[in-house]
C-alpha cells in the first residue's frame, strides 16, 4: 500500500474558499509557494502595525498556536514539534546525529533541502537510488533513510508502507520531508512512527516563508539521538529565563530544536493551519487529485504524456517546461523543472483553471 490518499464522501467548502481568496491569475503552482488566506494577511498586517507603532503584538503566542495545529494535522503529540524556518536546518541536525560512517540511503534527485546536509558531512556514506527501489534497497547497516514524501519534481509519492516495513526490519531510522504533502494528503500514522519529519509550511499549508515544522522523538526516547546544536535562548525550558548566558534548561520537549521563530511569518501561519484544519485535509486531497486527474485526462487527449504519478496533485509534463513564461505571460502560472511543466492543483484552485491551462497548451 502506498502512501494514504484522501478519503472518499467528503466535500470542500467552497463558500469558505472563496472568501479566503482572490487571486488575479490562475495560480497552478502551489508546489512552488501557496497562496497566503486574506486572514493571514491581515494578521500579518495587523503585526507589523503594532511593531512600528511601538506596542509589539506578543506573536510568540501564535508560534505556540502554529505549532499545535501542526501537530494536530499530522497526529502527534505537540510535545515532539519543534518550530523553525526551513528544512535545510533539521536535515543538517539529523545530519549531525549520525556516527562517523554512517549510511544514509536517499532517493535519486531529491530535494536538496533534504539530502545535500547529509553530503556536507565527509564521513557519512550516501547512497542514492531510484524513488521506486528505495524500500528494496535499505539493507543490514543502513543507519537513516532521508526521503521527501512526495517528489518535488514532479510529484512522484514514496511507497511509505514499504518503507516502513524496510527500515523497521533492519533497524534503520526514517526521515520524512513532508513539504510537498502535508495539506493536503493524509498521512495516516507515517509521521507519528517516523523517527525524524521536517515540513515547511509555504506551499500546501498556505503559511507564509519562513515558517518551517519538526517532529522529534520523545525525550523518553532521548529525541533520538538529536543533539540541540542550535539551541538559542527560545530552546530553554523557561525561555524567558534563558537570555544570557548557557542556557541551563533545555526545553523537555521538542522545543529545545526551535529556532528564533519569524514571528511576522508565525502571526499569519496560526491561521493558514487553521484554514487547512477547517476545511479539512481529507476533503482538500480528495479536490486536489480530482482536479489534477481532469489535467491528466486532458493532457492524454492532447496527446502529452506525465510523468506517472498516481494520486499525488502535482502533474509534470516533460517538453513543456519552456512554455513557462508564455503562460505566466498569459495569466496562468506554473513551474519549469528540468524542461519539465508542473502544475500543482489546490483547494482555492477550480475545473476552469484546468481547463484554462488545458486550451492555452492546445494551441
């Protein structure tokens, strides 16, 4: 079984949708960056007023609020969450856990956030092989296994049940960068049994940059061999009490992992998360696959060819990707990746987006 889809029998709110957003072109890129919700923009807007007229909005409560929702989405305790700004820093903190020599086995042309920390360290042995041999390939001595969940690329998803399954019959630990699914695929309990999963929150989870998720293991399970390398004054037990000097108490969660947090960015993302909770990630990925599923019909009967990707809402189309600034020229925006187009399909997007994309490349 792969990675869990959407359920079936639920429905978008298309009412909440629309009063959420107004974009001013067909905006099919989401795997690139989300659309931020009108009420995010007004809390970021509502923040920034008050730092510039001298009475800062206390925003680290909306770090706490983010971080929550987070958790809720994935289904782990708020306990193993730490909150920070992008994946590239918990790579290099997993990184950074592993023994000299350690094997760390990756998918071929994965996302550089997730695997390039794990070459910057000369004495760890990365292997990479194809996404789809990846469960096949964890063998005896295999300390880590880094893959994203679904392929930036061009929206490929990880067999996550087979992977499980691989790593727990070796031995070895699992990372998961969740950036290109959390938002829209349910997950099940691959986050929860994971060892390590780090998130950004700008692109399915409509958050601003600069907001970023990690989930740890327990500190019952000494947080998994994690060393809190980075730790600042907001990893204290008692943050405010940890401003000078060593700080003397670690969180005992995984908020001893924050980094200083973006607040601006954090005062948007509480409500982002709480958009996503309200509308519901099961009725989300059920609209997402139904609209990209129309791209694939249509590009068939046009005679182009995806990559295969089954239920995963990114579509990428090889010999395409030079039409990318026709398009956006034309109002409708994508990606080009590797001379391959992608179009990536969300809540706030509709059939007649498709079908918009769908004529301006029949012509």
């Amino acid at each position: 079984m792969e990675t869990t889809g959407p359920r079936t029998g639920q429905s978008l709110d298309a009412t909440l949708v629309r009063s959420a957003f107004a974009p001013r072109t067909t905006y099919l890129n989401s795997a690139s960056t989300g659309l931020l919700p009108a009420r995010a923009v007004t809390a970021m807007h509502e923040g920034a007023l008050s730092v510039a007229q001298g009475r800062p909005a206390d925003m680290f409560a909306d770090v706490e609020a983010a971080r929550a929702a987070f958790a809720r989405l994935v289904g782990v305790p708020v306990s193993r969450v730490a909150a920070g700004a992008s994946v590239a820093v918990y790579s290099g903190l997993v990184a950074a856990s592993l023994p000299e020599g350690a094997e760390v086995l990756t998918a071929e042309a994965d996302f550089s956030s997730t695997v390039n920390p794990f070459h910057m360290r000369a004495d760890l042995k990365v292997r990479a092989v194809p996404l789809e041999r990846l469960a096949e390939s964890v063998r005896p001595g295999t300390a880590l296994v880094a893959v994203s969940v679904a392929q930036s690329a061009d929206g490929r998803l990880v067999d996550l049940d087979a992977l499980r399954a691989a790593v727990r019959a070796h031995g070895s630990r699992l990372y998961l960068d969740a950036s290109q699914a959390a938002g829209w695929c349910d997950l099940g309990d691959h986050v929860a049994t994971a060892d390590f999963t780090a998130s950004v929150g700008f692109k399915w989870l409509t958050c601003p940059r600069g907001v970023a998720f990690f989930v740890a293991p327990e500190e019952s399970e000494g947080f998994g061999g994690l060393r809190p390398v980075l730790a600042g004054w907001v990893a204290g037990e008692r943050p405010w009490d940890s401003c000078y000097g060593p700080v003397e108490e670690l969180a005992h969660s995984a908020r001893r992992f924050d980094e200083s947090p973006a607040l601006l960015a954090y005062a948007g993302a509480r409500h982002c998360l709480e958009l996503v909770e309200e509308l519901g990630v099961a009725a989300i990925g059920a609209h997402d696959l139904a609209l990209a599923d129309r791209f694939r019909a249509g590009l068939a009967e046009l005679g182009h060819e995806p990559v295969p990707a089954p239920g995963s809402p990114i579509v990428a189309v090889p010999g395409l990707g030079a039409r990318q600034p026709e398009l956006s020229a034309a109002g409708i925006e994508v990606s080009d990746r590797a001379g391959q187009l992608r179009a990536a399909f969300h809540f706030y997007n509709t059939a007649a987006d498709v079908d918009r994309l769908l004529t301006a490349l029949s012509g």
